[in-house]
C-alpha cells in the first residue's frame, strides 16, 4: 500500500527531476513501491510525435515504434475518447488486430492486468500513464480501488513535469478553480466531513472526490488539506 510518506517521496522525486532520465527513474521507484509489473507514461503530441519513459522492456518499446502499434493499441484509442480512468478490461479488444497486439505485448513481459489515466494538455497534447500487472480480476480490481487517486495524482504530476522538457512549448497558463471546486474546498475548510460537502452540494462522494482530486492538480497539492491551505493563501477561497 503507498501511504502518504511514500507518496510525498515519489512525487518530490518528480519534483527534482531534470530530464527525461529522472522521469524514467521515479518510474522505476514508483513501481517497485507499488509492486506492480510496469509504470509507464507515454506522451503523443497534435504532429504525431510520442516520446515516454517507463519500465517496459527496450525490446518491446522498439517493437511498438517499429510497427506504429499506436494505430491499433486499443489502450491508446479508447483513452484517446475518454476522460477518466479506465481499466484495460473495458476497453475494445474485439478486433483480430487487438488481440494479436496483446498477445505480443504479454510476450514482450506485459501483465494481462493495466490501468491507464488520459491526460491532456497543451496545444493537443495527449498523454497516457499506466499500470500494468499479471493477477487475477480480483486482485487486480482491490488494487484499483485502494491506489485510484493516487495514481490519479501522480499521473498529473508526471505530465507536469514532461511538459518542462517539451522544447519549444507555451507554458501552459494557471488553471482556475470551477465553481463547484470552490464550493467544495471552501465547506472542508470551514470544517464539513466529506459527506456534509457531498450533502451540501447535492452530489455523491464520488462526484465529490474527482472535484477535490481536480483542485488538488490544478493548485500542486499534495493532498485536501494542502489543496485547503494553498486555496486560502492565492484568496481563491474566504472562509
């Protein structure tokens, strides 16, 4: 389980690195934190260009560039339409295409378990961050559910700080917090559970966490209550 302590680690690891070697190297970090088969992030520009970096093996990595899988990778083409996380099971692999990619990818040491977040930023930037593994459905679905948004988190911060190695890239402007964000970070500063919010506002918990966990990117937090403290400090929220 990634507590707190590790999850401020990998993220200052982020935070200090300087190139694309460091990315690589909280990748590494991340994955043996979590104790997974692979972590892999994997940016496509609006030209086509893809670049990443990961634990992936260097044979599979060429193969998919040699062979342009990102056409038919199905990873790619249904996080390309989504916003949210998804897990790989439900995702299309009907095609003969499909499923003759993912028989290769397991030959290359892919784990028949993944869990990608699509990300967007910039100037039709696309990216993916992913987690793959070999378990069972069971397992792998208590995993999701125990790591979500921390993975969330971190997927964003490893966007970030690609985006500073992007040459040639408008840095992107400060993200405003929408209204239901404010209204949310504002009633847990006054001191409501998650639940009193979620009343308040009429919506469910889980509507609630991706607002929070929305805030929580948008203003660098590492967690609620540092989302709170940085929200009060720019006057983005009056309590």
């Amino acid at each position: 389980m990634v507590t707190q302590k590790h999850l401020e680690k990998i993220l200052e690891r982020l935070e200090q690195a300087e190139t694309l070697d460091g990315l690589q190297t909280a990748s590494v970090t991340l994955r043996d934190t979590l104790d997974v088969g692979h972590i892999a992030y994997h940016w496509v520009d609006s030209a086509g260009d893809q670049y990443g970096c990961g634990t992936y093996s260097i044979a599979w990595q060429e193969r998919y560039l040699d062979k342009n899988y990102l056409r038919i990778d199905p990873v790619v083409i249904g996080c390309y339409q989504r916003f949210h996380p998804v897990d790989w099971k439900r995702l299309d692999w009907s095609s003969k295409a499909a499923r003759a990619f993912l028989s290769e990818s397991i030959e290359y040491g892919l784990g028949n378990q993944g869990y990608s977040v699509p990300i967007r930023g910039p100037n039709g930037q696309f990216a993916l961050f992913s987690v793959n593994h070999s378990c069972s459905d069971e397992a792998w679905a208590d995993f999701t559910e125990l790591h979500r948004r921390d993975l969330i988190l971190i997927a964003h911060y490893f966007n970030e700080k690609a985006l500073e190695f992007e040459p040639e890239r408008t840095p992107e402007q400060s993200q405003a917090l929408s209204p239901r964000e404010v209204d949310a970070l504002t009633l847990l500063a006054i001191g409501y559970s998650r639940a009193q919010v979620a009343n308040t506002l009429a919506i469910s918990e889980h509507t609630l966490r991706v607002y929070i966990e929305s805030a929580r990117f948008k203003l660098g937090a590492l967690n609620t209550t540092h989302a709170v403290a940085r929200a009060l400090s720019r006057g983005l929220i009056v309590v």
